[in-house]
C-alpha cells in the first residue's frame, strides 16, 4: 500500500530539522535492515531539496546516487559519508553496551 499524502508531507516536514533526520536514521540503522536504512536515507534527501540537489552537493552523479538510494542500493561507505556529510550529518561507531 502507498503511504498517504498526508504522511509524506509530515515526515517530510519532520526530516527538516537535524536532530530528527539523525534519529530517524540511527533507528532505521539499528534495525540491521540495509534496505530500510537506505529508504530512510533517500527520505532524509527529500526532505531536503531532492537527490539532483544532494547531486550538486555531494559531486556525485545524479542518476548513481538514485540507482545507490532505491530499494536494491547497496551505498559504499564513501559515498554514504558524501551524502550524510551534504545533509549535515556524519556517520558515527559506539559500543554495543551503550546501546544494550
């Protein structure tokens, strides 16, 4: 089923602000599941000017970083810190036991 209009544009508002497009990805992060990280991520790129935007931050090809944000995207750890870096954001490592 397609997410309702209403839904998209409050989670688009939402991903505005830093600190909840941070959160909203450490969760999707956690749950291990790649594809829904990667989903989070091109939701995050939405919400903030689209992917041809992120493309003119990041230097990256348009169309690869649409094929690397779809749902069979497999995003290279340089590439990831490019886009999360264009979004404000970075990649982070902390010990499982602050997290149990």
């Amino acid at each position: 089923m397609k997410p309702s209009r209403l839904y998209d544009e409050t989670r688009k508002k939402a991903l505005q602000d830093p600190k909840v497009a941070a959160a909203y990805l450490e969760e999707c992060l956690q749950d291990g599941n790649m594809k829904l990280f990667t989903a989070a991520l091109k939701h995050v790129a939405e919400a903030r000017g689209g992917v041809a935007r992120l493309s003119k931050a990041t230097r990256l090809n348009r169309e690869a970083l649409y094929r690397t944000l779809s749902k069979s995207g497999n995003p290279r750890l340089d590439t990831l810190a490019k886009v999360l870096g264009a979004m404000g954001l970075r990649l982070g490592v902390v010990s499982e036991s602050l997290h149990s």
